[in-house]
C-alpha cells in the first residue's frame, strides 16, 4: 500500500511496486503514458546506472555542477498528475539524506500539485518484480507511446491479473507475466491451447434476476488452486470488462472477507478507472445472492 511513514515529510509517500505497475499500464482509448500530463516517472541513480537499464518512460534525474538536483528542463511539475522517483533500494521515507528522498524533496518543493511518490525498493525490488518494464530507451516519440504495449492491471499481486480479450489472447502477456490459468468471462469460442494454461470459460449473465453463485464459485475455486500453488491467473473479457470485474470483486469477497462495497471500492482504487464497473444488475446479484456464500469460504 502506498503511505506515509511516521517523521516522513509531509508531501511525500512511498508507493509499491504493484501500484507503479498498474500505472504504467492503464489505457483508455491510449495507453495513460502517452499523455505529457499523466506521469513524471523519475531515475535518481548514477548515470551509467541508467544507461545501463531504467524503468520505462523513466527520465534521468538532472544534476547541476555542484552534484545537487534540479528540475527537468519539461518537468512542468504542477501539471503532472503523478510524480514518481526512484532510486535503487530505497523503503523508507526516514532515510532523508538517499537519492530518492533528496528528489523527490526537490520536486514537492518545486511546484508539484500532488504528492510525491518515492518507488518501494526502488529499481532492483521493481525490476525483479517486472523484469520485462526495463529498457534502455531514452527518448519516447508520442506515436511509440500511443502504440506502446500495455499488460493486465494487477489486481492481486503474484496472483490475480484483470484485462481485455486483446491481452487474454497476447502471447507476451502470458510469457511475460507467467500466466498459468486464463478465465474468460462472456468470450464466444475462446480456447486454450493444450497444455499452455489451465482454462475456464464462463457465461455471467446480466439478468439482476440470474443465478450467478455456480460460476462465481467456480472462479473462486479456481483461484484458489492456483494460489495454492503460487500460480497466476488472468481474468479478462468483452463488454467493457464488465463480466471480468465481477469475477475480481467476488474474489476480493470471497479470499478477504470483505463487503461488496468494500471489494468494489478496492478494486477501482488498484485499476484507477481503467476498467469499466460490473453494470447495476451484476452488482445487485452480487449483493442479493451472493455475498454470504463467498465470504462465509476461504
């Protein structure tokens, strides 16, 4: 989770590596990345250390002659939406003299509207995490950041993944993200190849009269197995990702025992509006018939 850490400036937040993840993948119509005013995303290691490789659309942090930071040349600092820096390993906010605090210190300072956020564990922890988000590209046209790939939101991370039938069906995506089970929610004639992944594909009707505690439970189930075996799993689908958000809201019921209000509110919190909400008749078949059957299992 993101926050503040007890003497930690005010203006300033750790962010985990999940939440950075997500926010170098959302899209709407274009990836999120592609808009000057979405993400200032901010190296503070060594220059060699960046060259070497960075995260994506990451800029260098700029020094003057006295090794001290400045603002980038384009930062346009109060136009940013969110501000991240980054720097090895940093964890925490109490360590004020690290590359990553000085920064980021720099920027809230500077005219940042928002709240800076410093990286958890910084370029190894990320990097280890999202191998395949390194590169050492500098420069970015806008017609590259228009067509740049983008991955499944991270629901639960390591486990849970949420994405469109576009992803669902890339081959780098299941690569990449070590995809072991693939359910499709409302997807006609959608397959796996054997021995790829295990599959399961569902039909969530959106009749607020239909019965949807058989599917629901059976998603749930298959979770579960492959949490318990430390596997991942992506729910994707058409539809707006109406049907696929059912099946993430109903297993943050079902796995942390939580309230459909609460789970709703968690998962758009984590996907930050990038995928559409279940419609008022899932939402209500959920909260009718539902609820006590998946949190009352674990």
């Amino acid at each position: 989770m993101d926050g503040e850490t007890p003497d930690a400036p005010l203006f300033i937040e750790l962010m985990e590596p999940s939440v950075l993840y997500n926010l170098l993948n959302r899209f709407f119509k274009y990836p999120s990345i592609s808009d000057p005013s979405y993400l200032l995303l901010i190296d503070a290691r060594k220059l060699h250390e960046y060259n070497e490789s960075h995260i994506v659309t990451a800029k260098l942090a700029p020094k003057n002659k006295h090794d001290q930071f400045e603002v980038p040349y384009d930062g346009e600092l109060e136009c940013k939406q969110f501000i991240v820096v980054y720097d090895g390993t940093t964890d925490t906010l109490t360590n004020t003299s690290g590359e990553a605090m000085k920064c980021a210190q720099l920027l809230s300072d500077s005219g940042s509207r928002n709240k800076v956020k410093i990286l958890s564990g910084g370029y190894e922890r990320f990097s280890a995490l999202y191998p395949f988000l390194r590169t050492q590209k500098i420069l970015w046209l806008p017609q590259e950041l228009d067509g740049i790939k983008t991955y499944p939101m991270e629901v639960l991370p390591g486990l849970l993944y949420l994405g469109n039938t576009e992803q669902g069906r890339a081959d780098y995506i299941q690569k990449d993200l070590k995809i072991q089970g693939r359910i499709a929610c409302n997807v006609i004639g959608e397959s796996c190849e054997p021995d790829s992944c295990e599959f399961l594909n569902l039909v969530i009707p959106e009749d607020k009269d239909a019965d949807l505690s058989d599917a629901l439970q059976k998603a749930c189930t298959f979770i579960d197995l492959h949490r318990d075996k430390k596997s991942v799993v992506l729910v994707y689908s058409d539809l707006m990702y109406a049907s696929a958000s059912t099946i993430c809201i109903a297993y943050l019921m079902h796995q942390q025992k939580s309230s459909l209000q609460e789970s709703l509110v968690n998962l758009s919190s984590i996907v930050m509006g990038t995928h559409v909400p279940p419609h008022h008749s899932l939402l209500n078949n959920l909260s009718d018939k539902n609820t006590a059957a998946l949190t009352s299992e674990a």
